[in-house]
C-alpha cells in the first residue's frame, strides 16, 4: 500500500509530472502565451501553480470569487470535532507572490469559445490562448422531492464548505440522546464516494463522545453499495453498537418527499417524522459555467480526452476536478490535483514547447471511522481504452490491525497538510 506524509506527496507529485523543471522555457511568439484558470480549488489551484512555476513565461490567471478555500476534504473532521474551520481555510496570496499568478476575485459567467474569452461578473473579459475549468460541482435541488436551495438551512447538505459545514455542525450537536438523524445519500456519480459514509462516522463519533449513544442515524442510500462498505459497515459495529442503520432504495423504495417544516422524510416503505436532523446529499453536476459553455453531456458533467484532461468539445479548453469525467478515477481533491498536474504538464507543452509525459494519474481516498482507526481506497491510472483506467488499486480489509489504522490515520493528516501545501505554497 501507498504510505504518504505531507513531504512524500510533494516530492512524489513532482516525479509524477516529471518534475515539471526544465528551466526557462522558450515561449512561442512575441507575447506571452495566456492561460485562464476558472476555480481555485484541487484541480483550479494547482493546475496554476504548476503551469506558472519555473519561469515558465506563461501569464496565468487565476479566477476564484472567494478570497479564502475552505477544503470540503476533511470538512466531516470539523463535524467530529477533530479540527477547526481556520484549520481548513486557506488564502491565495502565495500563489500571486511566490509564481506570478494573477488573482481575479469575482465570478466567471460566461465563456465565449469562439473568441477564447472569459467574461467576468463586472462586464470585463479575459483573452485566453488555453483555458482550464474547474468549477467543481454543482448541486441538482430538484433530485430530492420537496427540497430545495431554500432549505439549506434546515436540512443542510455539507457537500460545499463553508457556511454548511457550520450548520451542520451547529445542528448535529443539538441532537438530543435518542434523536433521529435520517441522511439522504447521493447517488453516483458524486463529490467523494466515500465521503458520506465518513460523516455518518463522524456524526456518531460526535454523538457518542457526547454520552448520547441512544441516537441513531438512517442512512437512505440510492445506491445498491457503496465504497469501502464492508470496512466502514465493520467499523460501525465495533465502535457505534446500535447507532447506524444503512438502507437502500430496494428495501424503502425511494424518497417520495421531505418536509422541511417538519422534518419528515416520507419514502416507499415508512415516514420519519419529527427527525432531529435531516441531512440532503442531492444528486450533482458540473458546476454551470462549464454547463452553459457546452462543455458537458447528457449526463451533467464533461467529457475530456484522458490522455491530456483536454476538453472532448474543445481543443483550447482542459477541464479538471470534479466538473470532468474521470472514468475508473473518483471525484476526490487528490484526483483533482493528480488531473491538474497532467493538464498542466500538456497546457505547458503546448504554449512553451517544454517536454511532455505520458499521463499517469494515482488517487488516495482516506476516512476516519474513530480516532486512530482510518480505511482508504485508491489506485494509479492511465490513459487505456478511451477512458481513464485503473491498473492498480488497492482498500483497506476488514479485520486490520490497530497498528495499521493508526498509521493509516497518520497518513491522512500527512496527506491533507501535503495536498494544501501543493495546492497553496
């Protein structure tokens, strides 16, 4: 298995990209090739950096609203109580400081492809040679009968952080012992697989902390299993008797409606009325700027080319994090950052003729269940039969020794201050 801490990931980040230094490069024409970047999160933040780095001669610009990042990754340890909003906010001041970077802090509402422009929310335009997009992902409010963007408040989602992260935090502990906490999951394909069945986790490590063991959580899934089940469903048992109960869409037959003002949950099989906390994870899609510049299909969200992260719509466009279509990959931040680096790589060979690689893309997964007992689940990939290809994967057994979850735990909070220094510094 994979064993990271906060220096192995960055070094091994540069060997995957070939270490992305070969000096000034020599930039084609008279101008500086120009790169816009949408998003400043995994995929927007590193794919950046690491096209500007190196006195690479190529002007970047960075497009994010927010002025600070607050990770979604780790959000559900806020909700455990193993770490603090600041501890997961980030700025951007070192990229415009450290690698050139231009940081524009508004909103992209448009994007012209045919002029290569990117129309910003004060009316101003910028002139790209390449583009990157990632604007991660978007909720669908009408997935879930009777719920919507107004209710957020009182049945939060948590799946952008921030504000919900609060909410759901503030909500979670004013569940009183033998409160019902009914979570409805997403179905495929979402923002981080595992990530609902790590907040159940957290949720119930929260609760019990709390001396309020007689609480119980319904998870009501859509999904016929999901990842890392047998592990987490293990760790449940042992740590949290009594207090979860999965089910899915076969046995309550789907969710028929919610009701905010009562929060009451009515499906095929039984209502849960009155509940103390009712957490929505709503189906998901590209974030709209890369919907509205037709850059996605049917399915909401984008194909690309997995040999370059290139656009499947357009040569001058990549598309990387959660927005894309991965294949065998996971939407999850190390993905996302995986993905930039290729993108970044190409965006690089292209514009100042530098030396480019085959794509090769790894991803860890990592969720805490209880303190010093973390599962994961990951793997390399390639580009292989038109998609991007798992040829090696690897998830934590059940039955794992506490010595290997500690070190397991050890390695996630190594990867998390890994992944933002990449990100960041």
């Amino acid at each position: 298995m994979i064993k990271l801490d906060r220096r192995a990931f960055i070094g091994g980040s540069a060997t995957a990209l070939g270490t992305l230094a070969f000096g000034a490069p020599t930039v084609l024409g008279q101008g500086k090739p120009r790169v816009v970047v949408i998003g400043g999160g995994a995929g927007g933040a590193t794919a950046a950096k690491y096209i500007a780095k190196d006195a690479s001669g190529i002007e970047v610009t960075l497009v994010e609203p927010a002025k600070q990042f607050i990770t979604c990754f780790h959000s559900n340890l806020v909700l455990g109580g193993y770490k603090k909003m600041d501890a997961i906010t980030h700025t951007y001041d070192r990229l415009a400081s450290a690698y050139g970077i231009k940081l524009n802090h508004q909103a992209a509402v448009s994007i012209d492809r045919d002029r290569k422009q990117v129309k910003l929310a004060d009316g101003s335009v910028l002139d790209y040679d390449r583009l990157v997009v990632s604007p991660g992902i978007d909720l669908k409010y009408d997935s879930v009968p009777g719920w919507g963007l107004a209710h957020e408040e009182t049945m939060p989602h948590g799946w952008k952080a921030g504000r919900q992260t609060e909410v759901l935090k503030a909500r979670l502990d004013a569940v009183p012992d033998g409160g019902v906490i009914v979570m409805i999951a997403p179905p495929n394909p979402y923002r981080c697989p595992p990530g609902p069945y790590e907040r159940v986790s957290m949720m119930a490590h929260t609760l019990k902390a709390a001396g309020k063991s007689k609480a119980k959580i319904i998870i009501l899934d859509p999904k016929d299993a999901f990842s890392k089940q047998g592990v987490f469903q293990e760790g449940w048992e042992k740590h949290y008797p009594g207090m979860v109960e999965w089910i899915n869409a076969k046995i309550y037959d789907g969710i028929k409606s919610v009701d905010p003002k009562t929060n009451t949950v009515v499906t095929g099989f039984e209502s849960y009325t009155n509940a103390a906390l009712v957490n929505v994870i709503p189906a998901q899609m590209a974030g709209a700027i890369a919907r509205d510049a037709g850059l996605a299909n049917d399915s909401g969200f984008c194909p690309i080319d997995p040999a370059s992260m290139k656009s499947a719509k357009d040569a001058n466009i990549y598309v990387v994090g959660d927005a894309c279509i991965p294949g065998d990959m996971p939407k999850s931040a190390f993905s996302a950052n995986s993905q930039a680096k290729v993108a970044a790589l190409m965006v690089r060979g292209e514009l100042a003729k530098t030396p480019t690689f085959p794509a090769r893309y790894t991803n860890t997964c990592w969720s805490l269940i209880e303190t010093d007992d973390t599962i994961k689940v990951g793997g390399r990939y390639e580009a292989k039969d038109g998609k991007i290809t798992a040829v090696e994967t690897f998830v934590s057994k059940p039955g794992e020794t506490a010595q290997v979850r500690k070190e397991t735990s050890t390695e996630n909070i190594g990867w998390y201050s890994g992944i933002t220094a990449d990100m960041f510094s």
